[in-house]
C-alpha cells in the first residue's frame, strides 16, 4: 500500500478511536523491543513502578479504580511523516484496563471486554466494530520502519536513562492525583523537588561506605572476611551488601571472597560474601545485625563515591526494603 495512504488511513483510524477514553493503541511489533522493563536494571524498574504509582496515588490512571494490581503501561505518539514512535508518559493501569490495551493478545476474557465497555461508556456489542479499528490501524503501522524516541527525541535503542522517565513521569504530571497524605514526610510534586530537597537534606550521603571486618565461618569455624555498605536513612538501616544491584557490583570487582551464590532462604540469587577456606556463603540475613556487633569506623576500608541512582533510591524507598523480609 501507499505511503501516504496508510498515513492518512491510521490517522483517521486514530481519530475515531481516540473517542474512546480506554483504547488499544497497540505497538508495531516491529519496532525495537519498547519493553522499558527490559532496559531499566530491577532496582530502577522497582524505583520507577513505585514513582508512577505514588503519583497516581495507587489509582488506575484510566478508570480510577483502586486496587493493588496496577501495572506500568508506556504511552505512546506515532508520526507517520517522520516515522518517529515517541514515548509521551508513563501511567499505571489496573489489570482489567491494563488487558484492553493488550488487544493483540488472544483469549480475552468476557469481564475485560466489559470493563471497556463500563469505562467508555459504550455497549458491550460494540466492542467487536471497536476491535476491528483496533487490528486495522496496527497492521498499518506496521508498514512504517519506526525510530523509538524518548519524549526529548532521543533514540531509545541507544538506551534510556532512569532519571531521563522519572522526569518524564513528573512532567506528565497532570493534576488528576494531587496526593493527599504521604505516610513518609516528604511532598512529591516533580522529581526535580525530589532531587533539589535530596540534596540538601542528605548531604552525609555523597560517600558510600564499604566496612570490612573478619568473622568466624559458621560452616569450617575459621576466620575469614566480610564486607558489606550499610545505607541508613533517616536511623534506619535501610541497605546492606545483597539488597542494592549497583553497589553489589562494586564489592563484586573488588573482593575476591564475594561472590554470586543461591541464597536457600531468600530462593533466590544473590551477591554475597563467602568463606575464604570452604567456600560456605555466609548470609546476608545477618549482615544487619553484625553492622550492631562488629562494625564501626575502624572496620571502614574505603568510600565509593555517590552515585545520581542512590539519591533517588534512598529517596523513594526511605523505609526498610521489602524484599529483604
Ligand atoms: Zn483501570
Ligand atoms: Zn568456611
């Protein structure tokens, strides 16, 4: 088909669909994986779910439902002239609305076709005429070659940075969800608050510390090195050695005895140290309380310099990390 024609077919497509507040504006499959999941490292992902959903007050962006099943969905604008797929936000969906923007999926429920037809106002017959714009404007979209940008026009193939969605998703801020109590006593309005109240707030934090100190093997009994970070926040300890990727890393490169093991209690794999004579990993679990018995400042063997990700970590997450219970 031509060009031009199929440019002029799915904007009238987009126009008839855009009527609809909950509708599928579905991805060409060709286009570079847009899986920002995939891109991001676990912990950004993590620190991003939870920016999008404290803005959204733990709402469903389309049909404000609150539940605790929401999930991240990309929007995004095509440009047929230019060929340019652009990223414009970052929401969360509920699983019901989160399905109907997946509609190239097979097997879909009846109660997903109903919640579109509750959310748009519309009657449930209809959804199949819908649907049918749905797949037309898609197969069209895949005769473009798209470029995948950021919203400042940026080829995300080439990556795209945690800082560079965070600011997205304060940008795309629209007013909808003006949080109302924060249980933590800070007040989200845009990221770059959050970054300029960070940096002044935690100063102490420029420097990580790396403490190192020696320890009975529980396994062989014999002496033999650990090294953890200890993040604390706010009197809390909120981060040691296992919980954050980025610096798991650091202490990776450096120390020979810490190593990538399967940990039985947390059944999962974690970066850990391990005896320096059997081999035993040693258990981050009690880490946290050994920084009580062991650690203090002449156990500190060097600081690693601050990185941009650790403010907005320790800015989001000023309370105990889940995942370690
Ligand atoms: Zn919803
Ligand atoms: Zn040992």
């Amino acid at each position: 088909m031509d060009k031009n024609l199929s440019a002029e077919k799915c904007l009238l497509l987009e126009k008839e669909l855009s009527k609809y507040k909950l509708w599928a504006n579905l991805n060409p499959e060709k286009a570079f994986p847009l899986d920002l999941k995939r891109i991001l490292s676990k912990e950004e992902w993590k620190i991003l779910e939870k920016a999008v959903y404290k803005k959204q007050e733990y709402k469903c962006h389309l049909c404000i439902a609150s539940t605790s099943q929401l999930m991240i969905h990309e929007q995004w604008f095509f440009d047929y002239n230019t060929s340019k797929q652009q990223l414009k936000d970052i929401v969360a969906l509920c699983d019901l609305c989160y399905f109907n923007t997946h509609l190239e999926k097979k097997n879909l429920k009846k109660k997903v076709i109903l919640h579109w037809s509750l959310v748009n106002n519309e009657q449930y017959h209809n959804f199949e005429e819908y649907k049918k714009n749905v797949m037309e404007l898609w197969e069209l979209r895949k005769h473009f070659n798209w470029q995948v940008e950021d919203n400042l026009g940026n080829d995300i193939s080439r990556g795209i940075s945690l800082y560079t969605l965070l600011k997205l998703v304060a940008n795309g801020y629209k007013g909808e969800y003006v949080p109302q109590s924060q249980e933590n006593d800070w007040n989200f309005t845009t990221i770059e608050d959050i970054f300029d109240q960070f940096e002044k707030s935690v100063s102490e934090l420029e420097k990580i510390r790396i403490y190192k100190w020696n320890k009975e093997c529980w396994k062989c009994q014999k002496e033999t090195p650990h090294v953890s970070y200890c993040i604390a926040f706010q009197g809390e300890i909120i981060g040691c050695i296992g919980d954050i990727e980025k610096l798991d890393k650091y202490l990776l490169e450096d120390y020979p005895f810490v190593k990538d093991v399967y940990s039985k209690t947390q059944e999962r794999r974690v970066i850990g140290n391990t005896c320096i004579h059997c081999g035993a990993y040693q258990g981050n679990y009690f880490i946290f309380d050994e920084f009580l018995h062991y650690v203090d400042d002449k156990n500190l063997d060097k600081t690693i310099q601050n990185i941009l990700f650790m403010k907005i970590y320790l800015l989001l997450s000023p309370c105990l990390p889940i995942w370690r219970i």
